[in-house]
C-alpha cells in the first residue's frame, strides 16, 4: 500500500460547491463563477465529482455558464462549507485497489463547524458515488492540505499545523508521525518548522507553502522582501528546503514560486481596526493529468512570473490560470477547494 502523489495518474477530482447557507452568502455569485471556472477546466480533462447540497441548481448554474454535463456528475449531501482539500478522502492504493481513508474534519481545530462536512465521505461512500475500500479512521484528525506525498514513501508536512491545538493534543510529534507512517505505509515524514502566512485558518497547511511536483522537485513560496511580515518564517522555510534531500541523500531540486503584492479584506479588521492580510499564495495549484490549475490574483506581472515557474515545473502539463481572488476572501484558494482521486485498476 501507499499514498499516491497528486502527479500519479487521476481518475476524477471532487468538488464540494458553494450554497447561500455558508460563509459564502455575502460573495455568492462571484464564487460561483469561480467554481464554475474551476469545473469547466477540471471536467475538460478528467471527471468530475460534485458534492452538492442543492443539485438541481448546481446544475442550473453549470447550464448559465455554458458548461457541458456528460463528465460531470452531482451528488446530494448536506454541507457547511466547501473546503473539500480537507474533508474528502484521502486515498491510498493497493494492489490496484482503491483504499479510501476517512479522517475525522473537526473545522482545522473546532474553528468552524464541520459537523456535516464530516459526514460528507460516509454518505458519498454509501451511495455508491465513490469506489474503494472505506476505511475508518475517524479517530484521528488529519486534513489534506496539511500533508503532501512524492508517492514513493516520503511524506512533507508542516508542524504548525499538526501539533496544533485541537487535533490530536494526546500525540506528540513522534507519535504523529508513527501514526501518519502506519496509515500510509510511509518510509518518512520530512517537517517543516517554519512556515506562516497571514491570514491562514489552517495553522499552516503545506499546500499553501510547498508542494512536489515529482519525486525530485518542490515548488514553494519564496518571500525577497525583508521589510514582508512573511520573510522571517518563510527564508527559515527555504534554509530547511535546502537541508532536506532525497532518500538518496541527493538535494531536492527547489523551484520558488514568487510570493503575491498583500491583499487584505477591507470588511475583516483586527482589533485595532486594520484590515487583514489574506493568505494569496501560488503553491496552491492543483496537478491534473495533463494540466495543473494555477491560481491568479489580478497581478498580472507576477501572476505571469508564477505561471513561468510552475510551467519550469510542470514541462509536459499545461498550466491554467483561474482567478482566485474571491477564494482567498474566505481565506483559501484553489487547491483548498478540490481532491483528486487516483487511478485504481
């Protein structure tokens, strides 16, 4: 058994979409345009799964946009939010099967209520919407975005997020990683100490610092400027990036991803009334077989810059911009919303 890379060949992608009863309400129509963006690009190439607690106008909304149905299809399911990085399955394969582990999604730490999104892989499983092997797993918290595997035993993640509060307060970080090691057949867990950025509810997922793009190669987020709230933990960052070599003791070959001009969210304020940084960041792209979705937020230059970089990375896929801007409004971005599901025999 093992965890296959987002880069292993895909069978279909999840989408959890967006209704008037989340957080999204005051931005609706321009998330679901967004979403609509995201699931004509992904349903293009490969199917796609959409989670929907309102189908028939998901379906309304697909149809005003112009989007075709034949690779798409719906399933009913009560939902909170829409994060599906982290509440969907995390799939392992062995012997050509499909093994779909379910971890329990307590809201990154009891922030935000999670209870229906909890259920959501139970319900998807037991409709016959998603083929595998179910596996309970419920009594440990773990999220997607908070892990990435090079498919071949190493797993990267960061201790921000799980030794935080509110996850699993009984391990420590040895017993975290035995856990993580046994569930996944894994050979290694490589930490990153340092990572942060502003605005980020996930306590530092390391899908929105770095990434592998193949078993040799991360992308990850590089700050230059010194006078950046970010550049202290994010330079720690890339000096252990640059620690960190393959099981062959060969060096990782690093790829920095430019980090984004600020964008704050004029109607969210501390408590001096400033307002807040948002978490905009290119490592949150999300690998296909045969493109990677980029996110861009309205800066032309360096949404280009990333766009060079990630196609550096990524030589025979071609890179897709999708305009996140409303995305990073509620504090995530385009690999947060969605979960790609391996190929199984």
């Amino acid at each position: 058994m093992f965890l296959p890379s987002e880069f292993h060949p895909q069978a279909f992608v999840q989408l959890t979409w967006p209704h008037r009863q989340t957080d999204w309400a005051p931005l609706y129509d321009e998330v679901i345009e967004c979403y609509c963006n995201m699931a004509r690009e992904i349903s293009l190439r490969e199917p796609l799964l959409i989670v929907a607690q309102h189908p028939d106008e998901v379906t309304a909304q697909l149809n005003d946009y112009h989007i075709p149905l034949q690779n798409i299809r719906l399933v009913l399911c009560p939902t909170n939010d829409t994060w599906a990085r982290d509440h969907a399955f995390i799939s392992c394969l062995h012997n050509g099967q499909r093994i779909l582990f379910d971890f329990q999604f307590n809201g990154w730490g009891m922030k935000f209520a999670a209870n229906l999104d909890n259920q959501i892989n139970r319900k998807l499983y037991e409709t016959a919407a998603i083929d595998g092997i179910y596996t309970n797993c419920l009594d440990f918290v773990l999220e997607g975005g908070s892990i990435e595997s090079d498919g071949q035993g190493t797993i990267l993640t960061t201790a921000s997020c799980l030794l935080a509060p509110n996850r699993n307060d009984l391990l420590n970080r040895e017993e975290i990683e035995t856990q993580l090691c046994q569930f996944f057949n894994a050979k290694r867990v490589l930490w990153l100490n340092h990572s942060w950025l502003a605005g980020d509810d996930t306590d530092g997922h390391i899908d929105t610092v770095a990434r592998f793009c193949d078993a040799s190669t991360i992308a990850y987020v590089q700050c230059l400027d010194s006078a950046d709230e970010h550049y202290p933990e994010l330079h720690a960052m890339e000096e252990e990036l640059k620690a960190f070599t393959q099981t062959n003791g060969v060096p990782y070959r690093l790829i920095p991803l430019p980090m984004p001009a600020a964008i704050y969210d004029d109607d969210d304020t501390d408590a001096v009334g400033n307002p807040l940084r948002l978490p905009a960041t290119y490592a949150n792209f999300l690998i296909m077989n045969e493109a990677v979705l980029m996110p861009t937020y309205g800066q032309p230059d360096t949404d280009a810059l990333a766009k060079a970089r990630l196609q550096a990375a990524f030589p025979t896929r071609e890179i897709v911009p999708i305009d996140c801007r409303v995305l990073i409004r509620q504090h995530g971005s385009l690999h947060c919303c969605t979960m790609q599901y391996p190929q199984a025999i």
